[in-house]
C-alpha cells in the first residue's frame, strides 16, 4: 500500500490558456488516462490559492469545534424538530461516526427555493450558526470550487470533440445538487466497518460517489484509500498541501457509457481527529441524464431526470436515510 498509483496533474494550461493550445490538449489527455485507468488523480495548478484552502479549513474548523446547541440550529428535521431542511445542514457523529455539514449553492434564496418546491433545493440559513466573514468565505469557495468543476467537465466533453458549451445544459448554477461538504472525523473509538476484503478498520465505509466529479482537500492526516480495479488492492492517496484529490462518479459513468468508471474508495480508522472537505459536483435537479449526451452523433433529448438518479444514489448511504 505504499505505492502511489494517484498521478499528479498540473492543469495551469487550461485554467489559462482554455482548451485549445498544445498544452492544454496534452493536459487534457491526462485527465482522460487517469480517469479511464484509475478514475483518481490529484490536481495542482488549479488557481484556487492556499490562502483560500486555509481560510475554508478554518470555517470547518470553527463550525465543529462550536457548541452541540450551535450546530445544530442547522441540522435537518430528523436532528432538529423546528427545522424544515431535510437535506442540506448538520448531521450529529452517532449517524455514522462523522459529523457533517453539508452547503448547496450559497446563491439559492429562501424565495427561490420555496418557489421551486425541488426537495433537493433548500435554503439554509447559515446566519443561525456561523458568523458573516465565514459566511463570505464559504460563499467565495463555492464559487471557485464550481467553476473548477466545470473546467474538469469541460474538459471531458472537449475529448468527445463537442462544444464545451454543452456543459451549461447539464449544470445551471441555482439549479445544480452540488454539495460543498465538511466531514469531521472526531476521536473514533471504534471503526465505522472493518472491510469484508482485507480485514482492515476503516472510518468511512467502501463506496463510490454520486456526481460527475468530487472535488476533495484531505488534511495532512490523510487516510483516503483508492481501489485499483484490477487487482482490487488498495493504495493511499498521498496528502499534497498544494493539491486537490478529484475522482470520478456515477454520474459521469453513466454519461460516459461506461468509459469513465466511478472507483471504490475509503477511509481508514484514524484515533485523532481529521477534518476532509469534499465537493460533490452534480447537475442540475432536472438535467435529462443521456448516455449519448458525450457522444458525436448523439440528437435524443431524453433520459432519467438526475434528481430520481441522485435519490436512488443516496439510499446506501446511512447518514442520508431520513
């Protein structure tokens, strides 16, 4: 397991040059492999500065170390009878021996989300709990966060030889499911699963995510390990202070018919405390999910609506079983 099988990708071509120059179809290619092969790479060259990863550590941070009272005031309905969110907020560390906070997009108002009526869409009110100059950072993050998601994305349909146009029918800002997450992992005295393949103790089950991309910063603590499909080993993924993890999901595995595989990953028991910020980058409520949707030829406008693919998604997953 000491064997690094996570390559490294400077994506600084793309982020300044687009897609278009040697470089970036070089760097592009890059993720194509990594994505195909392993379906983890890290990311550096990103544009989102240290200053900004810090500044978000520090509102986790802040947030988990405050009173159970506090966090709570944003906690679904099933942790906090006066609220009326379900899917966005706090969840306690007895769910799954986490505690978790989960933001969608800092730009859907409580009028918007009420007009919309998408049980996914929610307005959560982070004034309840956390302070203004947090509340811009966060919002700050988001936003950097998801334009880098689509600049992955863009990426992918660009290697189908389509218009990264495309992109905007499958990810409209106020509509999107995207979740900027806290995991806090708190002093575990017993592990979450022991694994059913290798005996090993973990701190977070085996499983594969939901969306198009995830987005992670892990701690120098580190812990997440990836699944090598072929020969089913496990490898760490190394902590790099400059760098963002970014895997592939089921959704992108669906678009992709298949190419782009979304990999088992997990966490390993760790006795202290770490803290992991994941940014699950998936489309829009009603994006009309189409395995042709990459592909060159492709002129059908049907498929399964990503919200009934999302919920179908969560059920494996206990802290969203509410």
């Amino acid at each position: 397991m000491t064997k690094n099988i996570i390559p490294t990708i400077n994506i600084s071509s793309i982020i300044k040059e687009g897609f278009s120059s040697p470089r970036s179809i070089k760097t592009v290619n890059k993720i194509k492999n990594a994505c195909v092969k392993i379906g983890f790479f890290q990311i550096i060259g990103h544009g989102i500065k240290q200053k900004n990863i810090k500044n978000i550590c520090g509102v986790g941070n802040k947030f988990f170390h405050s009173s159970e009272i506090n966090k709570k005031k944003l906690s679904p309905k099933k942790w906090n009878s006066k609220n009326k969110n379900i899917y966005r907020g706090y969840f306690p560390n007895d769910v799954n021996g986490k505690e978790g906070l989960d933001i969608g997009d800092l730009k859907v108002t409580k009028k918007y989300a009420n007009s919309t009526k998408n049980q996914y869409i929610e307005y959560l009110n982070l004034n309840k709990s956390i302070d203004k100059k947090s509340i811009k950072i966060l919002s700050n993050y988001f936003d950097e966060i998801f334009l880098l998601g689509e600049t992955l994305f863009k990426g992918v349909i660009k290697l189908y030889g389509k218009d990264i146009n495309n992109s905007k029918k499958a990810f409209s800002r106020l509509k999107t499911l995207s979740t900027l997450r806290f995991n806090y992992y708190p002093s575990q005295t017993r592990p979450v699963e022991i694994s059913k393949q290798d005996g090993v103790a973990l701190g977070c089950e085996t499983h594969v995510d939901s969306g198009i991309f995830t987005i992670l910063y892990q701690d120098k603590k580190g812990g997440l390990q990836v699944q090598n499909r072929k020969n089913k080993k496990w490898y760490n993924v190394p902590f790099n202070k400059k760098a963002l993890v970014v895997n592939t999901g089921r959704a992108l595995e669906y678009l992709s018919n298949g190419k782009f595989k979304a990999t088992n990953h997990r966490v390993l028991w760790n006795k202290t405390k770490r803290m992991s910020i994941p940014f699950f980058f998936e489309p829009s409520y009603d994006f009309k999910m189409n395995k042709f949707f990459l592909n060159k030829t492709a002129t059908k406008n049907n498929g399964l609506i990503y919200e009934k693919f999302l919920n179908k998604s969560l059920k494996k997953f206990v802290e969203y079983q509410r």
